[in-house]
C-alpha cells in the first residue's frame, strides 16, 4: 500500500525548526492533499468511500451523527483512525451521556471470521494495555506481560480449576468424565485409571472448565493434552461396584477404565481419594456431579 511521508494537522503539513517536514508514515489514502472525484479514486486506489450513503434525515433526527466506513476488500483498511501527540492526551474518545436505554461508549464490530473487533496494543513490554475504572477507583487491570488484576470476582461459566496436561495413547479414546492418574511411563502425561484405590490419581477430564491453566503459550497448546480438573464440582464417570454410591461418599479409582468408585477400604484411604460424590448411583455405572479434591 504506498505510503506518503508527510504528517498532517490541521489541514497543514507539520514543519520543525529548520524549515523541514516532519516525517510520519501514513496510509496513502489519508493523503489529504489529494482529492477524490466520482472519476478518480483517491491514489488511484479502490475507492475508500461509503457504498452505503448517510441519509439525511439519519443526521437530522440524531440516530446517526458520523458515519466511517472503509469498504476494499483488497486492502488494510481503517474505519476510524485517530493519533494524539500530547503526553496526557486520548486518541480515542466515547461518551454515550445519555442516563437511560441500553448505550455504548464505544463499540466495535466484525464481520470476518478471522477479525477482531477491539485491538489494545502498547509498545512497551511494560505497562498496561488494558484498564478500567468505575466512579471511584480502578477496578480492572490488563499488564503488557499479561497479568490480569481485578476488583472483583470472577464467574466463569465453569465450577472447576482444570490444567491442560498431555494424555498417553490416543487422545480420541478420551472424553469428559473420565478419571485420570498419573502415567507412569511418561513425564507430565495422564491415562485413564485402571485399578481400584490408584494412589496415582490425578483427577477429572474437565467438561467445562470455570479455569484452564497451561505451561504453554496461548498459540502453543497441543492436541493430545486434555483439561484435568484438579479442584471444584465436575461431572465424573462412577460406578456401583463397590456398592450404591450415597451423597458425600469418598471416592477413589476402580477396576472399571475411567470410572469411580465409593470408597470403603480405610486401610487404603491415603493417596488414593479423588473426592466426594455430590449425586447419588444407585447401581451400574452412572455420571455424577462430584467434588474433586485429591487426597
């Protein structure tokens, strides 16, 4: 995209002492020594303008005030694009003052499946990159190493801490419920337990995790790892061979792949309970809510 070296305010290129332009980069389209015609697009490029005209009477009711659009679909195109120099200035400003409806400061869109609809981005690896405050004070905090502070609490959709942890064998004979121990033929990886009261026991194949820990980058993640639950209620695959299994029961590993059992052998208590079963199995094998907790 060509690109003219000229800095603009104002309507007036931007000089310094010596008589010389400052130099900025912009998009060529910004250019705004050139001016488009129905005939000629700006640089010769696709027309950067509305395919869709403001209505007046859009302005003069007040639904719309400004309207940006940035419609090439062969270029890097910008809706909106604002800069400020001042060391205590705001590119960027949204007021919505109304003190009724459902209003929004700022709001952004779209539309492509690979997009994204807010950017937040700092220069510096320190700093914050993303902050929120209400009346009183700050309430919300995203750092450029990616350290997240809050006020508040947090609710996710999910009642359990998982950690994603890589599965031995094939990761296609997993799925949410299964009790997991510890592999001993492989350093950081889970299998499915095999045997009654498993001091291995690890945890839950997390159906919904509420949290999702990882040593990995974001963009890192493998496919043969799996979220273990570690703590909190999950959905946990059991079974009633050791008997039905009642509400608030201990439960460890049985001899059933992947399943749990109520735990009745106090001798092999240590190191083998998974945690406590919240709903009730009468007999067969059943999935029930439990209460993870690894002991």
């Amino acid at each position: 995209m060509p690109i003219h070296d000229v800095e603009y305010t104002g309507g007036e290129e931007r000089r310094n002492k010596t008589g010389q332009a400052n130099r900025h980069r912009l998009p060529a389209f910004l250019d705004l020594t050139q001016q488009a015609t129905p005939n000629r697009p700006i640089n010769n490029q696709e027309e950067h303008q509305p395919k869709e005209t403001l209505k007046q009477e859009q302005v003069e009711k007040g639904t719309i005030d400004k309207q940006a659009l940035a419609t090439s679909t062969v270029m890097n195109t910008y809706g909106v694009l604002a800069r400020n120099a001042s060391k205590n200035g705001i590119g960027v400003f949204g007021l919505a003052s109304s003190l009724t409806g459902n209003t929004y400061g700022v709001y952004g869109r779209v539309d492509s499946p690979s997009g994204i609809a807010g950017m937040f981005m700092t220069s510096a690896t320190t700093g914050t990159v993303l902050a929120a405050n209400n009346s009183v004070k700050r309430i919300f905090r995203l750092d450029a190493a990616g350290n997240l502070f809050a006020a508040g609490t947090l609710n996710p959709n999910g009642a359990d801490y998982a950690e994603l942890v890589a599965s031995a064998g094939n990761r296609n004979d997993y799925e949410p419920g299964d009790v997991l121990v510890i592999d001993e033929f492989a350093d950081r990886h889970v299998t499915r337990s095999y045997e009654p009261y498993s001091t291995n026991v690890a945890g839950v194949f997390s159906t919904k995790p509420g949290i999702l820990g990882s040593v990995h980058e974001m963009s890192q993640a493998s496919d043969e790892e799996i979220p273990v639950a570690m703590v909190g209620i999950v959905p946990c695959k059991v079974s009633a061979e050791n008997g039905s299994i009642r509400r608030g029961d201990l439960l460890v590993t049985s001899s059933t792949l992947g399943y749990a059992m109520r735990a009745t052998d106090r001798s092999q208590f240590a190191g083998a309970i998974l945690g406590k079963a919240m709903e009730p199995l009468d007999k067969g094998l059943g999935l029930i809510q439990i209460l993870v907790s690894p002991q």
